[in-house]
C-alpha cells in the first residue's frame, strides 16, 4: 500500500535528518571543544573541523532542498545547472567518487530533475568503495531518457531500494531509507514513465528512467 501524503512527508524528513544528523553533530561538537581549548593549535584546528562540518551541511540542505524540496523557482522546468552544482555539493567531501556530466539540455521538467537528483544520491551511496558516476539525460521520441551510471570495485544497492525504485511500496511499505527511491518511481508514474534498475555486472550498475518530457 503507497504512503499517505502526510506518511511520506514523514518518510522525507527523517530520511533528512538522518543525513544531516553527522555533520551538525560535528558542528555541535567543535565548539564545545573551542569554547574549552586554550592551545592555539588546537583551535585552529578546531576552527578547520567547523568550516567543514558547515560546509557539508550547507551542501547537503542546498542538494535536498532540490531534490526533495520545491527549490528551482515558481516555472516548470529548471536549469540542469542548479542540479549539478547540487551533486558537485553533495560529493564534494567524498574523493573517492569521480563525477561525469553528459547531460546536454538546458533545463528539465522539475520531476525530471528530481529523478535525476535522487537517482544520483542512490547511485552515490551504492558505491560502497568508491568509483566513477556518469549522469546523462536526453530526450529521445518524445520522452525524456535520464541514466545514472554506477562504476566502481564494490556495488551493493539494498534490496529494499531496488524494490521500491521498480515496484513502488508494494505490502512491505516504505522506510525512510527507501523514501528517495519511493519519490523516483512516484515522479516516473504520474510522468507515464518507468524506472529500469541493471544487474550490476562486472563493477558496473545502471539506474534509469524515462519520463514524458
């Protein structure tokens, strides 16, 4: 059975909290430690470890304002250029991921970039070890194809998110871990669409939708 509105907002929010618990606990943390550090050191230090935690929760609300939010402006479309920087953003403290652009358009329909947006955190989370992430979009006979492609040593994509990307909430319902993966496949069915998960072969993995443009 789907989530109600209310239920899924519900799902949205704790899957952010979760996300931004680390880094503004960080924060937290840094200074409880510089209001009781004397060393000068240790408060540069201090300061550095701030300016990072700041920055990542500053990244992470910027990407998730657009990808779950009504960010992007009042128009329907907008420019693929917000949602890439919201992806440089999103990865920029994890050097282990390489970032490949190959989206041509101008701009989207808002579902379509956040498709895109969420199928790029889910992509990002699945390599487990690191690696490469290609994000292409393209229309193509009058449908908007979107393709994220994972390539990295170790891909592990959890059963419940596959699941949900495919087949929506089915009887096992949703948790706040699936709730990106839910929004994919809420997006591409009022949109007419489909969502296609790969088989990952040989530390390759491709995620995809194709959507009404």
């Amino acid at each position: 059975m789907n989530p109600s509105p209310v239920d899924f907002a519900s799902l949205l929010c704790s899957r952010l909290c979760h996300d931004l618990l680390s880094p503004v606990g960080a924060l937290n943390n840094g200074l409880e430690l510089l209001a009781d550090e004397t060393d000068p050191a240790m408060r540069e230090r201090c300061m550095e470890l701030l300016a990072e935690s700041a920055r990542t929760s500053a990244n992470k609300l910027k990407f998730f304002r657009l990808a779950f939010g009504a960010a992007g402006g009042f128009g329907d479309r907008v420019d693929v250029r917000e949602a890439r920087a919201a992806i440089e953003g999103l990865l920029a403290d994890n050097k282990r991921i390489e970032l490949g652009w190959l989206v041509e358009a101008g701009d989207m329909p808002k579902p379509a970039i956040k498709i895109l947006l969420n199928l790029s955190l889910i992509a990002a989370e699945a390599l487990a070890r690191g690696g490469r992430l290609d994000i292409g979009g393209e229309e193509n006979g009058g449908q908007l194809e979107i393709v994220v492609k994972l390539e990295g040593p170790r891909i592990v994509l959890d059963p419940e998110i596959r699941r949900t990307l495919t087949e929506g909430s089915g009887s096992e319902g949703v948790t706040p871990r699936a709730a990106a993966a839910y929004l994919v496949h809420a997006l591409a069915a009022q949109a007419g669409g489909s969502v296609l998960v790969s088989e990952p072969a040989e530390g390759v993995m491709i995620l995809g939708a194709a959507v009404t443009g």
